[in-house]
C-alpha cells in the first residue's frame, strides 16, 4: 500500500460504502442522531466511520463508509452493534428517516492506494475547525472478471494523469467478493464495481481540475474512452461534502 501521507497505515481492508434514501427532508436529523449516538459506539467495536456526506445531487441522500479489519472482524462487530443497547435504544429513530438503507457496496482495497490516508485520526477531531472540501465518487460498473485489468490500467495510466491534474486521491476500491457474514445488512452481492473517491478544495477547485484533466490529450482520447469503454452503464459520479464529524474531509 502507498501511505499517501505519512500516517499511520490504515490496516482495514474491508469497506462499506453506504447509500440511504430518506424520507424528505429527515437528512439533516438522521446526521444529527448519527454524529451523536452511532460514531463513538461503532469504532469503539473496532469499526472505523470513515467518512459521512450529504450529495449535492440530492436532498434526500445522506452517503457513509465504514471499515473493518477483515470479513470476520466486519460480521462480529455488526453482530454486536446492531444487537447491541445503542441501536436497541436509537435504531427505530434511525429507521423513521429512511426509505431504504441497501444501496450498500461492500469493498476491498485496489490500484495499491492507501485508503483514506489523509484522513485525521478521530481523536484529533475536535482540533480541526470543521469539515470542508468537494468528495468526488466515481462508481464504475463493469464486466463479470474484468476489474484486476481496470484496476491495472487504473494505476498506470489514469491515476498519474489524475494526480498530475491536481486531484488528490483519497481511496481506490474493486468489490469484495467474500460472502456476505451479516446478512440482516444486504449488500449488492454480484455486481463487478470500481470506485474511486477524490477529494477537492470545493466545487472551484474539481472544475479546474476537470478543466486541466481535459487539456491533457492522452487523457482525452485514450485514457478517458478506455474506462468509458469497460463500463456497462456511464460511470456514477456523485458530489459530496462532508459532514462536521466526517473524517474523510479537505
């Protein structure tokens, strides 16, 4: 792994990235409820929040990662959290703001990227004046078998046109293909998914930086055309920004 930063090696390898449709307008007291009752609870268990997001691109969305040090670890600590006091007591408040929580892809490490090695350990939250930045997702989905050869091109080709542009990348994910332990959580089991998370200054910042991407013509006419071409449907782009309490911020 590329430690990006300098610190601490993140020593998780599995990654849940979490999608829920709300009912409208209950965003912003699920994101409350979360920062006040869920965040210290989970890590405590050994799993880490390592970012939460409200999308631009829609009111009614709120977006979350977890990790895990593995698959085992992921079904233990599930078991105990969602069995645990905490949700007993706050769960159905949780559930009142949702229309669905299974948009969920369960991920692994790719491209030999560190993930979220920028991110502040979380007992160094407080010191930060608050979260900002642009977190940009992309979600690439491709072909049965085909994502250790995106991965590669994704590493030689594209990430260094990216970096070169000025983007920063925070992770680089392919699917996890170990079966599901907690099935009370459905994940997206099947799908061949890529994704890729990048983090800007704010909204200014990732147009120049498309801007810069764009006037590379390597990029233009065979790296951009390559992915394009692996991917079954057009690449899912989402804008986040971080809430107060994600660590996975500029």
């Amino acid at each position: 792994m590329i430690d990006l930063s300098g610190k601490t090696m993140n020593s998780h390898i599995v990654f849940e990235l979490r999608r829920y449709r709300l009912l409208p307008a209950r965003r912003e007291a699920l994101i409350e409820l979360f920062d006040r009752e869920f965040v210290e609870p989970q890590e405590a268990l050994g799993m880490r929040v390592e970012g939460e997001f409200r999308d631009l691109g829609d009111p009614d969305c709120f977006v979350w990662v977890r990790s895990f040090k593995n698959m085992d670890a992921r079904t233990d600590a599930l078991a105990s959290f969602y069995s645990g006091p905490v949700w007993k007591q706050h769960g159905s408040a949780a559930n009142a703001t949702m229309l669905n929580s299974d948009n969920v892809l369960l991920l692994k490490p790719a491209a030999g990227v560190l993930p979220f090695a920028h991110n502040l350990p979380r007992q160094k939250e407080a010191e930060r004046a608050g979260a900002q930045g642009l977190i940009v997702v992309n979600i690439c989905s491709l072909a049965p078998g085909t994502e250790e050869d995106f991965s590669e091109f994704f590493r030689d080709r594209a990430m260094p046109a990216m970096l070169a542009a000025g983007a920063r990348i925070e992770a680089v994910f392919m699917a996890e293909r170990n079966r599901n332990g907690f099935p009370r959580l459905p994940v997206r089991e099947g799908e061949t998914v890529f994704v890729w998370f990048e983090a800007h200054a704010d909204q200014s910042g990732a147009a120049a930086y498309q801007h810069r991407l764009r006037q590379n013509p390597i990029w233009t006419a065979q790296i951009y055309p390559w992915m394009d071409s692996r991917c079954w449907r057009s690449i899912d782009v989402a804008l986040l920004t971080p809430t107060s309490r994600s660590l996975c911020a500029w």
